[in-house]
C-alpha cells in the first residue's frame, strides 16, 4: 500500500481487504480508521482528501491484516461498548456480549427495592456486570471477583476511566476469597460452554480464552459450582441469577431446586431461548 493515502482511498482500500470477513466492512473499515486517526466518522467523511500519514497508514494496515485473519474487532480497537459503559478488552478478557445486558436488566427489578445492596458479581471479567450494577445504583456495595489477573486488571482500569468507585475487585477463585459477608444478589455469566461443542464460533474459539468459555461436566461444572455455594453467602432472601447456553435452562432450574432455592424462573433472549435463570435462597 502507498506511503500516504486519502481516507477516501483508505475507506476504499479498506472496504475491499474486509469483505471477506466483516459483515459490514465499510463500517468496519471507518471504525478502523476513526481509532487511528482519532476523527469522528463525521470528520473523516466530511474531508475525504485528508491524507493518513505513513505510520498510520502502516498501522491501518496492520489492523486489516488481524480483522482478515479473523480477530475481532473488539481487540484490535481494545474497546467495546456495554449497557452506557465504554470499556477496555484486551486478549484474555472476554469480550462483553450483548445478552449480557439482558442479566443486567433482570437484575434492575431485583435492586430497584435495595438500592444499598450488597452484590457478588463472579467471574467479572471485563467488569462488565458488576460496572453497570454500580452505575445504575451508586449506592450499592459490589464485589466483583474473576481468577484472571489480567482481567481483574482490566476491570479495575474499566472502574476507573468509568468514574466508578463502588466495585471492590479481586482475585478469587469463585468463592474461596469471599469470607463473611451475606450478598442480597450473587450475580454471574460463568464458563459454561461444552468442550465437544461442535457449534462454536472458530473465531471465539480461537481468539478468545478457553478459561472464560468452557467448563467441564459438559459445560455445568461451574454454574453448579456456584449454584450449590451460593446459598452460604446469600442474605436470607437473597437472589442468585446466571447467565447460561440456550439449552442448559431446565437442567439448572432443576439444580436450583435441588439446592433448595425457590421463586425459580429463567428469561429469554431476544431469539426466544432461556438464557437466563434466577432463584432465591429460602429463608
Ligand atoms: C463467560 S466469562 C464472563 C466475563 C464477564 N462477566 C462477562 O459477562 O463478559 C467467565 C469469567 O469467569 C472467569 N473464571 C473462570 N473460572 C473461574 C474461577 N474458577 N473463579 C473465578 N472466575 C473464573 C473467567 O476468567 C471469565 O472472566
């Protein structure tokens, strides 16, 4: 590629290294470009003839290079958007989904009574749940635990250029670090991917950690981890609420009532699948 080159030529040049691998690679292409040159896609469009100087033309295109192996975009911006967050991913951070967002919203209506509420978040990774918690209840006293160093890292740099000072974060290895403290809500998105999976995204496997994607016992061993451990550090009344695959929903409704939790339910997600399940601790 030239040494300088117009955005117009960029976007051009971009779109077509991206075709094969982005959905959208116009967008992908500004999207690449509004991070190397730090312009508003307003801008960018708005003077086409500007000209990219020659190292962001060569980090351009180191950029097309990841996208077309495959990497995602999340990593290569080391960004990604979440509920009214902006926060930091980076290899070995799990790139925040956006069903995550709808266990954040079945939270709202279980906090809405408890603004002061004492909240576990497991597995933080990103700090993503546990963030946007904070922020829709500032009041709310949350720890948020993940195994990762890097991620506690992460999370903990997410906390700060989010201005949010009411998550504690650490390392623990679910809950062997948390003593003597009862939650009102113990919230987590843990590992819960079958290994044998045949059905996983090859990217998802490839470039995100297996640490934060599968769990043994055929993708159960984790959530059941927490669901039989979490009574222990429930406030009486207080709520469990997991995020789960599209269809482990009746085998960890039946686990939850096993463990002696009631008021169980399960939501879906916008393609209809339960993807979510909550109970609460019986007295
Ligand atoms: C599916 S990811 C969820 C990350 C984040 N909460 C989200 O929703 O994007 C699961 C997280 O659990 C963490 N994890 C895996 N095993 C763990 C363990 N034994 N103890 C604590 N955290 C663990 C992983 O590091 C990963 O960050």
């Amino acid at each position: 590629m030239a040494n300088e080159l117009s955005i117009q030529a960029a976007i051009a040049h971009g779109r077509e290294r991206l075709q094969h691998c982005a959905d959208n690679p116009h967008n992908e292409a500004l999207m690449l470009l509004q991070y190397i040159t730090g312009k508003s896609k307003t801008l960018l469009l708005a003077y086409p003839e500007d000209t990219l100087t020659s190292a962001q033309v060569q980090f351009y295109e180191q950029a097309l290079n990841r996208r077309d192996q495959g990497e995602p975009m999340a990593y290569i911006l080391a960004q990604r958007e979440f509920w009214t967050l902006d926060l930091k991913v980076i290899s070995g951070v799990l790139i925040p989904r956006p069903e995550t967002e709808l266990l954040v919203e079945a939270c709202l209506p279980i906090l809405a009574q408890q603004q002061q509420a004492k909240i576990l978040d497991l597995g933080t990774g990103s700090g993503c749940i546990a963030l946007a918690l904070a922020k829709e209840f500032p009041s709310a006293q949350i720890i948020a635990c993940d195994i990762s160093a890097t991620c506690i890292d992460v999370a903990q740099y997410n906390a700060q250029a989010n201005a949010i000072s009411n998550v504690h974060f650490m390392r623990s290895h679910w809950f062997s670090e948390i003593h003597g403290i009862q939650f009102d809500l113990i919230v987590s998105n843990p590992p819960y991917i079958d290994e044998d999976d045949v059905d996983i995204d090859p990217e998802v496997e490839r470039f995100e950690p297996d640490i934060a994607l599968f769990a043994d016992h055929h993708g159960y061993a984790d959530i059941f981890h927490i669901i039989e451990n979490s009574p222990s550090y429930l406030s009486a009344k207080g709520t469990l609420i997991v995020e789960h695959g599209w269809q482990q929903a009746e085998k960890i409704r039946q686990h939850m009532a096993d463990n002696g939790y009631t008021g169980i339910s399960s939501s879906c997600d916008l393609q209809l699948h339960e993807r979510i399940t909550q109970g609460q601790r019986t007295t």
